[in-house]
C-alpha cells in the first residue's frame, strides 16, 4: 500500500503527518509506525500523527510517539497537526478537535497556531523536583549554566528513576534568562533523546514558573528549535486554565511511502 506523508515541524519538532479520513493506516503495527520514524531507515521524525474524522470535531488526533507506541497528548504536534489540517481546507481560521486527552480549540494567524491546552491541576514536588500533568506527565526542573548539563544523561536518570515508575516522565530543565525569557531544554519519552522543542513541556514549564517564581503569563520560552509563548490564567496556587501554547508550524516536505 502507498501512502502520502507530509512532514510539518514546529521550532524543530518534527512529525510525519497522515490524513487517514479513510481509515487505511495500520495504528497498530508498531515497527511500522517506529521504522517511518527512524531518521535512517525511514522518513525521520519525533512522531507520527493521523489526522482522523470524528462526528463531533472538525477532526481526531492520534499520536504515536517515535518508538512507536500510542503516546500521550503533544503540544507541538497538536500545533502541527492544526496547520496540517487548515492546509487540507477542513477549517478557515479556527477549528475545535480532539485528541486523547480530550477537547482542544485552536487558531491560525499567519504562521502561529494558537493552542488551547487541557486546564491543569496540582503541581507536586517528588523527590526534590517540580511535577505536573499538562496532557503529558513532566518534570521540572531549574537550574543554572544549562548549555553546558548533559540533559540526555541527567534527563534519562529521572524519566526511569523510580519515583515515576512505571510510565516514566518527560523531563525539562530551565535556565531564567536575565530578559525574562525562560530558556528550555527538554529529554522526551518515547523519544528516549533530547527534542529541538516540546510543546507540553514548556507548557508546564511557564505553570510551574508562574508558582515558583511568580513569572505572569504571557510567559516567552526559548528552545534549540526556536521561541514560543504560553499565556494562561492562575486561579489558584496550582490550578490553571484559558492555557495557550503559541508558536510556528510548518509544512516541511510532502512525499510517498510504500507500506
């Protein structure tokens, strides 16, 4: 079976794109899904979405992570998969889908898609570091000199430490720049690796910044991948909602696979 793929990124995360209105794409062949995404042996990328009917939404969002498993909700992608559909005309400017953790509403503008994100409740600390769940699980962490942390080491000790066992986390450490900008990088389950950018990630690091360093929103993030904001509204100590990633999402290639 041929399929056409196309290949959007968003700062630098980047995911195959499918449109399976028709239902032909074998979800559940994991290698598959794992080989597409490998960046010799296949087309390369973070991740895999389908981009799905649903009788209530303009469309669904499937996401599998790079490893090839059904993964949780990314951001980015999320972003991505918003242009992939305005490019396919199934919407003009704003667009109401869903995904696996439920409803989201978005919009396009220019070259930025704005994301509406889940609401959020409770950030914890566990084992000295800051936890929250902004549609993926991840942990935060501040620290200082971050170009030079080893973030694939230190963030895979956490992502399999016990204390987040058995799914694992996400895990991002930041550096507050002296412009006010929260500089991120991120190590990515499913991924097992570094990302230019993580969507979910920077989401839940401007939440736990506005707790712990009273940062307000809108809340300006610098990845390797490129520059994003989160804006949102805090009712109370950990308890947040009206979140909104923003950022680019681009169309980088289209082509054919064989299956």
């Amino acid at each position: 079976m041929t399929v056409d793929f196309f290949k959007y990124q968003g700062t630098g995360n980047d995911f195959v794109m499918i449109d399976d209105r028709g239902n032909r794409f074998p979800e559940h062949d994991q290698a598959l899904i794992e080989r597409l995404c490998h960046r010799r042996f296949g087309i390369g990328a973070d991740g895999l979405i389908l981009l799905r009917n649903d009788p209530d939404y303009d469309f669904r969002m499937i996401y599998f992570n790079a490893d090839g498993a059904e993964g949780s909700m990314c951001g980015n992608g999320g972003r991505c998969i918003v242009r992939f559909a305005y490019d396919l005309g199934l919407f003009s400017e704003k667009t109401r889908f869903i995904a696996v953790d439920g409803e989201h509403t978005a919009t396009v503008s220019d070259d930025e898609v704005f994301l509406k994100m889940s609401d959020v409740s409770g950030i914890t600390p566990r084992d000295g570091k800051t936890f929250l769940n902004t549609g993926s699980p991840h942990v935060v962490e501040f620290v200082s000199d971050l170009d030079s942390l080893d973030v694939v080491k230190e963030g895979r000790a956490i992502r399999y430490s016990d204390t987040f066992a058995p799914g694992g986390t996400n895990v991002n450490f930041v550096e507050p720049l002296a412009d006010g900008t929260l500089y991120v990088r991120t190590y990515e389950r499913g991924v097992e690796d570094e990302t230019y950018s993580c969507g979910t990630g920077v989401t839940a690091v401007a939440l736990a910044a506005s707790q712990q360093l009273a940062v307000a929103g809108p809340v300006a993030i610098k990845t390797i991948g490129g520059n994003l904001r989160v804006s949102f509204a805090r009712l109370a100590d950990t308890q947040f909602n009206d979140i909104e990633l923003i950022g680019p999402a681009k169309r980088v290639f289209t082509g054919q696979i064989n299956l």
